[in-house]
C-alpha cells in the first residue's frame, strides 16, 4: 500500500503517513466542531473557509514535529487546531486588506458577505483559538502570544512599506519571516513541546519550520512568474497586475537591466501588458538571485533538521525542503 500525499509530498514511510492521516482527521474533525456556535449564521461564516478546503500545511508541521516526542500526547491535536485557527482567521483579516474576492477558490468571507462580517469571523476564530489554548498551559499562550505579535507586526510593516533608507529586500524578507514564517515555527515548537520532545529539538524545529515558511513564499513568489499553470493557487502574473513587489521584482528593479521591463514594474501591470511583463521578468537575472535567496532559507532548514534524531519523520522534513525547491521550478 503506498503512503499517502500530504500538501503534495508523498510521505515514505507508511507508520508515519498512517500516524499523520489519523492526526490530520482528528484535527479535521475538532476544527469543524471548534466554531460550533449556537448562532447559525456564526458557524456558517466560520466554516466558510474551513470547507473551501486548504493545504493544512501548519498542521502538517505540527503532527511531524510532534514525532520527535510522544505523538499521540493528548496536546498535539488540540494545538494544531490552535495554529489552524489563528491562521484562518489572519486569512479573514488579510481579504478585507487585501479586497481579495476569491480565497482558495470560492468566493472570499467579505465578497459574500461583506467587510464587517469577515473582520469579526476573524475575531471570533482567534478567540476560540484561544479558549482552546488555555486548557494547553501558560508556556504555549507565551508561544502563541508572541507568534500573533510577530504577524501583526509583520502585516503592519508590509502597510507601511520599507523607510527611505531602509533595503527593500532586506524589509520583504523580514515582512515574510514575521507574517508568514513565524506561525509556521510556532507550528513547530507546539508540536515539540506538546509531546514532550527535548528542548534542542523543539529549538532546531522551530528554526527549521521558519525557514522552510519563508521558502515556500518565496516559491508562490517565483511560480507567479514563471508558472504557466496556476500552480500557486492564482493566475500567474496576479502579482503583477496587483502591484506587488515580490523578490523578483524587487532584484529587477534594482538592476540596471531592462528600461522596458523597470517601467512596467513601476506600478500595478495593465493586463496588456501582462505577457510582456512576464517574458521580460522570466529571461532577467532577478530570477535566479530569488531562486538562490530560496534556496538558501532552504538550506537554513536543512542544517537545523541535520542535528534530529534520525527518524521518519526527520526524512520528511528533508523531503519537504527538496520539494519546496522542485516546486519553484
């Protein structure tokens, strides 16, 4: 019998791809029944994204991270609904800032509904993130407290956008650790510490599971450009036409490359104009310098999951690094 996918990687060892497909059931089933509320329309909006589906990646790192320890501890479900959680209601938050109308497919909570809605659905996620995470003990709500104040700090600073003086790309990195990389590493250590793993451990996964979220935005950033599919969830060039400056852009426009190409990333792209942003984005050396900051978060990863006890787990850690690589092409 061969083992079964997660978030599209292909798990070897079939006790440990049983383990995490039991895990990810329960956490499945404590998610749904988490935003149960006796008002309707409250349930309803909650579990709106929740069935529009998702890749559960968090949750992964925490049912992997939780193999160094004890995995079936009665903690390890419990905090990955918790990281669920507080991730699905930052999405809630992020379309109304974003005016996204489409979120994984289906129309997004404000688009449906409209931008009050989707901002109190977010609240009311987070605090039943945190009604569950009083029952897991003061040292995980430190974790969890610091970790939100990571991401709001992160999403604020992407608002406000890099000071005169400040290196764009050295600000869209530290953007993407807080906002982005930060939940992942809490992913991590809530899985270490939940089943008792020892503190190097914990330290080394949390390290390694930030790195690795940075990586895997970096990847979305790179198969924006040069995806012909929609491998990364949106139509490639979505960036573009939004005016986000990803790292691609932002190595392009500090070159002294392509006027053509630095006019048309001045600003949001006209869809017009898209291809050509494209063709001209795909064949310039911005490419490559984002591939290697990729690959170097990568390797952060790599050498933090050296120091692990040679487990199953521990090899689809690795696996993962190689496939966030493969992935952006």
């Amino acid at each position: 019998m061969s083992a079964p996918p997660v978030v599209d990687l292909p798990i070897e060892d079939e006790r440990l791809a049983q383990d995490v497909s039991t895990g990810l059931a329960a956490v499945e089933k404590l998610l749904r029944s988490s935003v149960e509320s006796e008002d309707a329309f409250v349930t309803e909006a909650s579990k709106h994204l929740i069935e529009a589906g998702g890749k559960r990646f968090r949750t992964l790192m925490v049912l992997l991270a939780a193999q160094f320890g004890d995995p079936s501890a009665p903690g390890v479900v419990p905090g990955a609904v918790v990281i669920e959680l507080t991730h699905l209601g930052s999405l809630y938050h992020d379309d109304v800032m974003d005016e996204a109308r489409v979120r994984r497919g289906s129309p997004s909570a404000n688009a449906r509904w409209d931008n009050t809605v989707a901002i109190l659905t977010g609240d009311y996620l987070f605090a039943q993130a945190s009604d569950i995470l009083a029952d897991l003990g003061p040292e995980l709500i430190r974790i969890q407290a610091q970790t939100f104040s990571r991401l709001v700090q992160g999403q604020i600073r992407e608002t406000v956008g890099p000071k005169g003086d400040d290196d764009p790309v050295a600000h869209y990195i530290s953007v993407l650790a807080d906002k982005t990389g930060s939940l992942i590493a809490a992913s991590g250590r809530f899985g270490a510490l939940l089943s008792g793993a020892p503190a190097d451990v914990e330290e080394r996964l949390s390290r390694a599971c930030e790195a690795i979220g940075v990586a895997w935005q970096l990847g979305d950033d790179l198969l924006d450009v040069a995806s012909d599919s929609t491998e990364s969830g949106k139509t490639p060039g979505t960036d573009l036409r939004e005016g986000i400056r990803t790292l691609p852009v932002l190595y392009a426009l500090a070159s002294n490359g392509s006027s053509r190409l630095v006019e048309l990333l001045s600003g949001p792209v006209p869809d017009e104009d898209v291809e050509e942003a494209l063709r001209l984005l795909r064949a310039h050396p911005a490419m490559d310098q984002a591939r290697a900051e990729l690959t170097a978060w990568v390797d952060r990863a790599r050498a933090d999951l050296a120091g692990l006890p040679d487990i199953p787990a521990k090899d689809a850690f690795l696996a993962l690094c190689d496939y966030v690589v493969e992935r952006s092409g």
